[in-house]
C-alpha cells in the first residue's frame, strides 16, 4: 500500500516524496489510518520497522489540516491551539527524541507553523533556559524524556491540558529503565480527550497493564518479532568469563576490525570492559546512562565519523539508533531474551550489507538462555572452537545430544567447520580444521 492511497495531506505527501517514501511497511499501514480516525493504538512492533513515521505522520497530518482550514474559515476556533502543546513523544533515551526530533524535521519540511521541540535531559542550564521558552510560547510537538519532562511540569513550565496528542515509544525500554512512575504522574496531567498511541517492541505483562490503565478501547496492531537478517553470520563463543577479553584481544589481533559494538549487560560492566579494551590498545568508547548528554553525543560523533573503533555499550544503542555500516556485533553477555538478542546483532546487515554476530556464551544461565534464542531462531547458532593455547571451553549440551559431547569436542572428531569470516579472523581450531 503506497502513502498516496491514505488520508494523509499533500504536504506530508510532499515530504514523503522529496524522502524517496512509497510503499508503506506492515506497521505504518496498519496504525495510520487507525490514528487518523481518532483511535487509541496499540503497537508491538520491533526496532527498524518504520514506527516513528506510523504515529508522525498521520498526527502531523491533522495538526496541518487543522491550520489549513482555519486559514479557509475566517474565525473558526482552532481544534489545535497555537498557544497549547498539542502532541507529546515520549522517548526513553535522549539518543531516540534526538532521532524522532530529526524524522520530524523531515516529515513536517512544508508544514507551516508545525514544529518540534526535544526535551531531555544531561544539558547545561543554557539548553533548560531554551526549553523554557519554547515550552512557554506553546510548541505543537514536544518530544521528551520523561525526567526531563515531568522537571519541568514540577516547576510550572508546560501546561497538558490541552494536549491532543500522547505518544509512549518504546514502552518496553520505558518500564526496564524505571521510568514507571513518572509516565503515570505525567499521564494523569492529559484531558481525557486526549488520543494516546502506545508502541512496544515486546509485550510482558506489565507493558499490557500499562496499555490497559492508559488506552481507552485501543486498536491492537502486533507484527511478529521478525528473525534476523539472513546477511549476519551468527556465531558463538562458549567459554569462561576469564577468556571473554582474550578472544576479543585475538579476534583484533587477526583481523582489521573496525565499526564494532560490543554489547554489556550493565553500566558498570561497559566501564569495567571498555577500560580493559583500553589496556588491549583497543581504540574504544564507553556509551552509557551515566554520561552527560555532551560526553554521549561526542562518543556517538566520533564513532559515526570513525574517531573510534569500538563502540562498548548497554542496550541503549540497541533499539531506535541508525548506524548503517556496523560490521560486527559482540554480545560480550548473552541477551535476556530473543528480541533483545534479534534488536542488538540488528544493528548490522543493514543497508544492503552483510556483517557478524558474535556472542559470548559463559555458564549454565548462560547457556539456557541462549539455547532459548536458538529456539526462537529456529536453528543452532555456530560454536567457534577458542583459539588455541585457551584452555578448554565449557560444555555446550545443545538440544537433543545426550552423549554428554560438546558441539567444540564434536568438531574435534569430524564435526562441521567454521567458516572463518572475513579474513578468517576467528581462529579455527587447526586439530578440527579439514580444508
């Protein structure tokens, strides 16, 4: 279904088009007209899947056809006040309203009088001072962390009470980071007329109380967790937690490696890896909660621009940042589950590229873990032998072998051999090695 066959107006039309956007994906086709009709929405779609544009575009639309028709009918009271914040975005991270604040600036290009304004934390007290003005003056748009928002509803900053609009992304993220509770007091500051869309990569159970306490009979719209991109060479490491920073420090050694992330479980855990990687002579930077929006923004800046080899971080760059050209996913700790393992090895393979996905599987938590994601993709992920002069790796019991043979001491007798990847840079086993 093309956007031309929506209700959407000629000015986003336009935009659209200057943007090279024809064809819609599954979620945008379903939610937009769904939200042009006035309904609540509920979306559980992954990263990557064109939300931003799903919940943009068609309340972008109303707000434009809304000035429109003023302007045609000399008099008219507005549905959507100049002098009101007629949407609100909420995001989790600073990282993802930057993005969203950037999509609208391109979506809204020939919209008169339709702007944005990002509100989030980290900042000088200039940046607080800016969003002061622009929140008093009314801003159609306001796309928000939800700290940083409710500091200013606390001091009298922004009125909600003529809000039309409430976006929650990533509600998922939202509730993992704590954020709970300053979604609830923000939510009860909303005119009950207000339309509410609410998106979520998965969907636990307290993601549906959320959507139940806040929605008001919504649209449900549910596309399935989509698998990895057949371009990412899946792989695995099974090992002890002693000889995760030896395979990185022989995977650097063997191969040219740039344009890297290297995904931890904990903020703590990126410092404690990141200052090791530096001790390695790994040209790395941290990304992590606990950096002030200038210290994230400079490390996400070198690292585009190619200042930095190895991006080590927490699931923050997971979801929602667009970075086309990442070569190599570590997961320096096996995911909690299946889409967050499908959201981190995501950032690769993308734009017509092919990349790798490397995971360190260390323990039985571990291990039951990651044979649950094999489950979810349906297929056995391949163990890489450790290079030799490691030791001995963990046992490995994968589904269905009952002979108590690891799938590395396997290899050692005849089993399937690696590949080797680009450059052959993850050090085969040369006893199990048949070429």
């Amino acid at each position: 279904m093309t956007f031309e066959e929506t209700y959407l107006n000629d000015n986003i039309l336009d935009a659209l088009y200057d943007m090279h956007f024809e064809e819609m994906t599954p979620i945008q086709e379903k939610c937009i007209p769904e939200i042009l009709d006035g309904r609540d929405v509920l979306g559980v779609a992954q990263t990557g899947t064109g939300k931003t544009a799903a919940y943009l575009l068609p309340i972008l639309s109303m707000l434009d056809d809304d000035r429109a028709s003023r302007a045609d009918e000399d008099g008219r009271a507005p549905r959507f006040p100049d002098d009101a914040i007629n949407c609100v975005v909420m995001a989790p991270t600073r990282e993802l309203a930057q993005q969203i604040d950037q999509a609208m600036e391109g979506f809204s290009y020939y919209l008169d009088g339709v702007s944005s304004i990002a509100v989030y934390g980290g900042n000088d007290g200039s940046r607080f001072d800016q969003e002061l003005k622009s929140l008093r003056g009314g801003a159609p748009v306001v796309i928000a962390t939800p700290g940083r928002l409710l500091s200013h509803l606390k001091v009298g900053n922004l009125d909600l009470s003529r809000t039309s609009f409430f976006v929650l992304d990533e509600a998922d993220r939202m509730l993992d980071m704590g954020f709970i509770d300053d979604i609830l007091q923000i939510t009860k500051l909303l005119p009950p007329s207000c339309q509410k869309v609410m998106f979520s990569a998965t969907m636990p159970s307290k993601v549906r109380e959320l959507a139940v306490s806040l929605l008001h009979d919504p649209v449900e719209v549910k596309l399935k967790v989509s698998r990895p991109a057949d371009k990412i060479h899946q792989m695995a490491y099974v090992c002890y937690e002693p000889q995760k920073l030896k395979i990185i420090d022989h995977l650097f050694q063997n191969g040219d490696l740039k344009r890297v992330i290297i995904f931890c479980g904990k903020k703590e855990r990126v410092k404690d890896i990141n200052r090791s990687l530096q001790r390695l002579k790994i040209n790395c930077a941290p990304m992590h909660s606990d950096l002030t929006q200038a210290e994230r923004d400079d490390v996400m800046y070198r690292f585009k621009a190619g200042q930095v080899d190895v991006l080590v971080a927490t699931d923050i760059v997971s979801r929602g940042i667009d970075i086309d050209d990442i070569a190599i996913v570590i997961n320096y700790d096996v995911p909690h589950d299946a889409e967050d393992y499908v959201h981190r090895i995501g950032r690769t393979a993308r734009a017509e590229r092919d990349g790798e996905a490397i995971t360190f599987v260390s323990g039985d938590q571990d291990i039951r873990k990651f044979k649950q994601i094999e489950q979810f993709l349906k297929k056995e992920v391949e163990k890489l032998p450790l290079p030799e002069g490691m030791g001995e790796a963990p046992e490995y019991k994968a589904s269905g072998r009952r002979d108590g043979t690891s799938r590395r001491e396997g290899r050692r007798h005849g089993g399937s051999r690696h590949s080797g990847g680009r450059h052959g840079r993850h050090g085969r086993n040369k006893k199990g090695d048949k070429s």
